[in-house]
C-alpha cells in the first residue's frame, strides 16, 4: 500500500504541474492573439497605404517619381536598360513586378488568429482530458485504498477472535487444571484421615498389627 501512496502522489505532482504548464501555454497563445486582433486595424491601414502609393506610381508622368523607387522595384530586364522618357512625355506602364493587390495581405492576420486560436482550444483540450484522466486515478486508488484497509481490518478480527478464543481455551483449561488439583489434594486428604481412622481402632484393639494396608482401609472406608 505504501508503494501504491508512492506512486499516486507521483502522478498527482505530475497532473499538477502539467496542469501549470498547459495554463502558462494558453496565457501565451491568447496574449499573442489579443497583440495580433489589437493590431489588426493598423495592418490593414498600412496595407492600403502601400496599395495607395502603388497606384499612384503607376499613373505618375513624374521622373522623380519613378527614380525614387527604382532602387527597389525592378522596371525591367537586366539585360536591358529601362527607357527614359523625355520632359513632358508619359511614362511607360510599370512591369508587372509593380502589380499590386491591395487586398492580398487583408486575411493574413485574420489566418494566424485562427490558427492560434486552434492552439489555444487544443490545449485547453488536452489539460480537461489530464483533468478527467487524473480524477479517475485518484478514484481508483481511493477505491483500492479502501479494499484493503477493509481486508486488514476483517483480517485482524479474526485474528482478535482467534487470540480471544485461545485466551478463553487457555483459562477453562486452567480451571480444569486447578479443579483437578483441588480434587486430587481433596482424595489424598481424605486417605490420610482414613488411614489415621484405621490405626486408631488399631491400636485401641492393642494389635497394631491387625491394621488393615493403607490400601484396604481406603477402600473399605467407602462402606461405612
């Protein structure tokens, strides 16, 4: 039974702390999703901010405009110079590496939310399973606890009883012993009063020597 104690109290500071560590994962999984929620506005702003400005270099007669952002947007093959238009011209139509969707990035945030918020449910998942999984354990040691403290317990009844009914056969044996003492010390009592009796007639008779044996007038006291 110590053994069993052993193991449950093991099993009950695992559940514990795994209980502790589920908690902290979710804490961390649902502050991640209040940061991205709470900054979700803001991520779709600047997305259409950026939106905005591409469209207006793709309508823009500036050259300025169109150095300005040549540094990082390719305006055409590297084997090729990209054409310069002379003053008051339009510019040429960018390539197709300055199409832009201002729309594309809108769900992004919208995705990862999901997904931690699937984590999170998860999680929450698995410690009410721990939870459940603990609580039938504790059950069933609770259970076998009882079974045998309640096994002792009858065991040691009938040990008590065995004990008591030694104890009493003992004390009846020692009454008869004593009852067979007293009766013993009670008949040699007895022969000796006899014995006395016979030799007194004895020698009232002056023949001591018709006595009858100690055996005799024991047996013969019997008829008187």
């Amino acid at each position: 039974m110590a053994e069993a104690k052993e193991q449950r109290d093991q099993e009950e500071k695992e559940f514990q702390q795994s209980q502790v560590d589920d908690q902290n994962a979710i804490d961390i999984v649902n502050k991640a999703i209040t940061v991205l929620k709470d900054n979700q506005k803001a991520m779709q702003d600047e997305n259409e901010k950026f939106g905005a400005t591409v469209e207006n270099l793709k309508s823009s007669t500036n050259e300025e405009d169109v150095k300005s952002v040549t540094g990082f947007v390719q305006v055409g093959s590297f084997d090729e110079a990209a054409p310069v238009p002379k003053a008051g011209e339009k510019l040429p139509p960018p390539p197709p590496t300055m199409e832009y969707d201002e729309g594309s990035h809108d769900g992004e945030g919208k995705g990862v939310v999901a997904v931690l918020t699937m984590i999170a449910q998860d999680i929450e998942k698995d410690k009410a399973q721990s939870f459940e999984d603990n609580k039938q354990a504790k059950a069933e040691y609770e259970e076998n606890k009882a079974q045998q403290e309640k096994a002792r317990a009858e065991q040691s009844t009938l040990a008590d009883n065995a004990s008591r009914e030694a104890d009493l056969a003992m004390a009846e044996a020692g009454k008869q012993a004593a009852s067979i003492s007293t009766d013993k010390a009670q008949l040699e009592q007895t022969r000796a009063n006899l014995e006395t009796k016979w030799e007194g007639k004895g020698k009232g008779k002056g023949k001591a020597g018709n006595a009858p044996p100690a055996g005799a007038a024991f047996a013969g006291a019997a008829f008187e």
